[in-house]
C-alpha cells in the first residue's frame, strides 16, 4: 500500500474526484450521525408523550390517555416506520453502499490511501513554512 501521496499517478481529475467522493461520504456519515441524533430525540420524546398518558389517566382524563395509548404511542414517525426503522434502512442500504463505493474507487486509483488532497496539502503548506523559516 502506498503511504506517500506523491507516489502515486493520479491526473488532476481524478485527484478531485476522490476528493469530492471521500467528502461527500463524510457527509453521509454526518447526515447518519443526525439520523441517529433524530431517532434518539424522537425515542426521548416518545417517553414523555408515555408519561403524559399516565398523568392524563390520574386526572381523570381516560379518553385523553386512551388515544395516546392507541392511536400515537403505537404509530411510526414516517410512514408507519419507526426511527429504528429508519436508521437500520439506511445504515444498511444507502450507507454501507457509498462507503463500500468510496472504498472501491480509493483502492483502485490511490492503492487505497484515503484524504490525498488533504496529504498533498500538507505536504505543500510545511514545505512553505520551513522555505520562509530557513530561507
């Protein structure tokens, strides 16, 4: 495996395009981490919602509690689904394909080193720095 970015022969396109590829699967694992954060909240809000039942039957509002019970505790948040749902569907599908995508392509154009761009950046910025230190 190549560990020196500028070992590798990689055009100018394509070097932006695995830029733009390994960026846009950050996203999807950022756009995940909100997946998870939106399931969680949602789970948090469902157990107050459950408490409210509890404390609407104490009050005497049995009507109240009984359509929390039935008709919104039970439901999906989308479409019937649950947010586990949700997130085992798209962790299992849309995510694990990208990554799986973005793995492929790496390891065919850069021997599958990841962040070139950022590396080749480096590289730049600490050769500049030590040109005006010891000049």
């Amino acid at each position: 495996m190549v560990t020196d970015p500028d070992d590798l022969e990689l055009s100018d396109a394509e070097e932006a395009a695995l830029h733009d590829l390994q960026l846009g699967t950050e996203y999807v694992h950022r756009a995940h981490g909100t997946l998870l954060a939106f399931h969680h909240e949602l789970g948090h809000a469902m157990d107050r919602i459950a408490d409210a039942e509890e404390r609407l039957r104490e009050a005497g509002h049995e009507e109240r509690a009984d359509a929390l019970r039935d008709d919104h505790l039970p439901a999906g948040a989308i479409s019937d689904q649950w947010t586990f749902e949700l997130v085992e569907e798209f962790s299992g599908t849309f995510l694990e394909d990208v990554v799986a995508f973005e793995a492929d392509v790496r390891d065919e154009l850069a021997d599958g080193l990841d962040h070139v761009s950022e590396r080749r950046q480096k590289r730049r910025l600490r050769e500049r720095a030590a040109r005006k230190r010891d000049p």
